[in-house]
C-alpha cells in the first residue's frame, strides 16, 4: 500500500493479430447480472484532514489539489475462481459531495504477502483517498487470496483470475455507485505497478477481448510487471542469484494450487524450504520475513530434479505451458497504454517490459508507448511512474 507521502508528491506534481473473444471455460459472462454483493462505509475523511496532512507532510502549497472528502467504503461482491462463484472484495473511494459526473481509476496494487496488508484490511488512511480527493472513483480490489476470499491461495500471475477479480469489481463498484446515486462518466483507467502492473494488462485483456462485459478502457498504465513469464523462467533456470525468492516460491505454489497439480513442495523446493513454506505462507508473514526464511541461489531453493527438468526443453512441461499461457503472447492492447520500467529494476528485468513492448508494437499496437526510467529500481522507479500517469490520465 502506498503511503500518504507519495500521494501527496503525486499531488504535487499535477496531479506497475487479436484472438477471438472466448469466454474463459466455466465463466459466464453476463453484462445485466448484480455483482455486487454488499457495501460498507469503513471511514469519512473530510477535506480538511486531508489538507492538513498535506500541510504536515511539507506539501501545504499544493493543498488546493485536494479538492474533496472521501468516503471509503468496502464492498463484497461475485467473482469467478476455477470455475465457481466465490465471493471476492475490495475499497470504493468517493469524492465527498461530487456533483458532475466522475471518472473510475482502478488501481491494482503490487505483492503482497500479509492478510493485514490487503486494501479492505487498513487500520489508517491508505493514501489512495487523495486520488478520489482530487476527482476519481477509485476502485482498489483486494485479488483473490486477501480479504473476502482470504481462504483461498492467492492466484499469483493467473492471468484470467487476476483480469476476471478487477473486472467484476469494476461492475460491482459501478453497481454500488448507481444505487448510491453516485454519479460516473464512461471513463475508466487502469493503473498498476509489479503485479499490479500485470494484473493491469490482465484486465486490460479481459475487457478488450469480451466486449460483453460492456466495459471500455480510456487509458491504461501498467508498471515493471512480469509480463513475459517464460523470459522470466529463463533468467532462474540460468542459475544467477535472485534477490527476493518469495516471488519464486508464491509462483510455484500458486500454480500448484490454481490448475490443481496438488504436488508435494519436495518436488519443487529442497529441505528446509519445503517445510518452512506453508507456515511463510499462512498469511502473517511479509515478503522481507519471507526472504529471510529462503535463500537467493535457485540452485539451492530448488530440489536437484526439478531443478535440472527446468534446463531440459521437454522438462516440467505443464509448468512451462502454464507460465506462456499466462504471459501476454496472444494479445495486443487496443486502447491507449503505456508500459514503464525502471531500468536497474533488480526484482523484474527492464528487459521484460522492452520486449513485451517491441512484441506489442510488431504486432500492431496503435496507441502504446514505453517509457522507460533511468537508474529506476523496483523500488524507486513507482513514483516517478505516477508523476508521469497523472498528467496523462487528466488529458484524457
């Protein structure tokens, strides 16, 4: 989550060949039917709160940004997992009083690892209340595995859960604000970094190829994603040390669970890893508690076996399939998006998002644009990613 100090920066400055349109097996997509499921004001954040934050963070000059309260509110609503109906959740950020017609940001929110770090879960203001303050109906959806849906693995880099969870809460916030009388324009952006970038573009995807769920993207942004799974294999199979083996650990384990191998962790992970995982992964562990509890050389994490299959073209097949079948190779996004990546990015390789850009581009993508970040980490390059959105979005 990001804090109200970057908010505020944002602020400041002005302000992660088409197929045919097949629904995904076991989904039924019905534009007239009620997602939404319930609704809750969590908290009423007046303007002058959130000025006086302004004020007390060093940003008092650009108060007049803020130019509305904010009434956070959680809603629950209806998504699709393995196909079945379950219940899913997420943050409804309005601006207090909004009289015209207002445009939906949603915006998806990079790993997390912790149940308390999900958007529904916050104890404070979570910062993404100033972009309803300066004018957007902002959605934050928790995903799937937080939340509402915290008994289930979370999905991580599935493409059609991840598109499918924001989707539906689109509609379901667009539900909550018709009953609320809330009135909305027909614009809609998404923006997201690190997995929220790819759960952008999954979204992004899902919308541009099922035009019956009677959405359309305005612009999109999507920031140091790992778009490109199999390129991402390809950097761990060649044994280099990777700095935050969670992200290894969450893929397998998600893939596990999602397409139902139901393999022990001893085929993947050697000993302690093995043991030492379901615990990491009970939901009360960061990422950083995580790493600890790893290590950063694949060929120590990884078990002999699987470890050589990897290296092998006809090794680990399903894996394999699974990680090109979720990356963005059958796509190409028609609305106006730009993909941004720092280039030191030490987590996601500034690599992925240039390649996945140059396939985009040769495959006849209008209206995309990359702009990369010099000396951006995967830490750093995110708020000058927004300084850069924010104008853009306000263009359209």
């Amino acid at each position: 989550m990001l804090t109200i100090c970057l908010f505020l920066s944002i602020l400041l400055s002005g302000f992660g060949c088409q197929p045919e349109a097949v629904a995904p097996m076991g989904v039924e997509i019905a534009q007239d039917k009620e997602h939404l499921v319930s609704s809750e004001l969590v908290a009423s954040v007046p303007q002058s709160m959130l000025r006086s934050i302004a004020a007390s963070e060093g940003f008092g000059a650009y108060s007049n940004e803020i130019k509305y309260g904010v009434d956070v509110y959680k809603i629950v609503y209806y998504t699709t997992y393995q196909d079945r109906e379950i219940k899913a959740s997420g943050l409804v950020c309005v601006p207090q009083g909004i009289s015209e017609p207002a445009p939906v940001l949603s915006a998806q929110h990079g790993t997390i690892f912790n149940q308390q770090e999900a958007p529904t879960n916050f104890t404070d203001l979570s910062g993404f209340e100033l972009f309803a303050s300066s004018g957007y109906v902002t959605f934050i959806p928790d995903y799937i595995g937080f939340g509402e849906s915290a008994g289930i693995f979370h999905p991580y880099y599935n493409q059609k859960y991840s598109g499918l969870a924001v989707v539906d809460m689109i509609k379901a916030g667009k539900s909550f604000c018709r009953k609320e009388n809330i009135p909305l324009s027909d614009k809609l952006f998404l923006v997201g970094y690190s997995e929220g970038g790819y759960v952008t573009l999954a979204a992004q995807k899902e919308i541009e190829t099922h035009p019956e769920h009677g959405l359309q993207v305005t612009a999109s942004a999507a920031g140091a994603g790992g778009y490109d799974l199999v390129s991402m294999l390809g950097g761990v199979t060649a044994g280099k040390p990777y700095p935050y083996p969670s992200y290894l650990a969450y893929v397998l384990q998600s893939y596990n669970n999602t397409s139902n191998w139901n393999r022990p962790l001893t085929d993947f992970f050697q000993e302690p890893y093995a043991s030492r995982l379901p615990n990491l992964f009970d939901g009360t562990n960061g990422g950083s508690a995580i790493n600890r509890q790893l290590t950063t050389d694949p060929k120590t994490l990884f078990s002999p076996g699987f470890f050589e299959a990897l290296q092998k073209p006809a090794g680990e097949l399903p894996l394999k399939q699974a990680l090109q079948a979720n990356s963005f190779y059958d796509w190409v996004p028609q609305s106006p998006t730009r993909l941004y990546h720092g280039t030191a990015d030490e987590i996601v390789p500034f690599e992925n998002s240039k390649q996945t850009y140059e396939r985009f581009a040769a495959q006849g993508a209008m209206q995309l644009k990359f702009i990369p970040i010099p000396e951006g980490t995967h830490g750093t390059a995110f708020e000058p990613m927004l300084r850069s959105v924010i104008p853009w979005i306000q263009s359209f």
